[in-house]
C-alpha cells in the first residue's frame, strides 16, 4: 500500500465520511475504487452488445473521404 495525501474541500469531506459510514467502507477504500474505476482502460467485453458488434468496422475507412463527403453534404 502506498499513502496519498490528498486536500479537498471540507463539506465534501463530511459528505464522503457520511457516506462511507452509510456503506461500510473507508473513505480511503472508496477513493481506491475509485481511482481503479477511472485509471482502468475498458474493455471491449465492457461494452453494450450493439458497440461490440460494431467494433472494428471502420479500420478501412479513410477519414480524408469522409470530412470531403461531410463538406459537400452541409455547403
């Protein structure tokens, strides 16, 4: 384990100690979770099936093609 410091702002600190307490879980542990949540890439199992179905599709299309297609379609 490793110590981190943090500051933030004291209503929200009450807020997340209130919260924790609720839970059952430390502030610290919730700011882990956290942290893990937003620093995890996702993954494409993490997707809606509609998203993973489509995944891939586009690797030949050529974006040059597509922004002239786009210019003409909205002069």
């Amino acid at each position: 384990m490793v110590k981190l410091t943090l500051s933030i702002d004291k209503a929200i600190a009450i807020r997340a100690k209130r919260y924790s307490k609720q839970r059952g879980i430390s502030v610290s542990k919730l700011v882990e979770e956290y942290l893990d949540v937003i620093s995890t890439p996702p993954q494409a199992s993490d997707l809606p099936p509609i998203l993973r179905s489509l995944r891939g599709t586009l690797k030949s299309a050529d974006p040059g093609e597509y922004r002239n297609y786009l210019i003409k379609k909205y002069r």
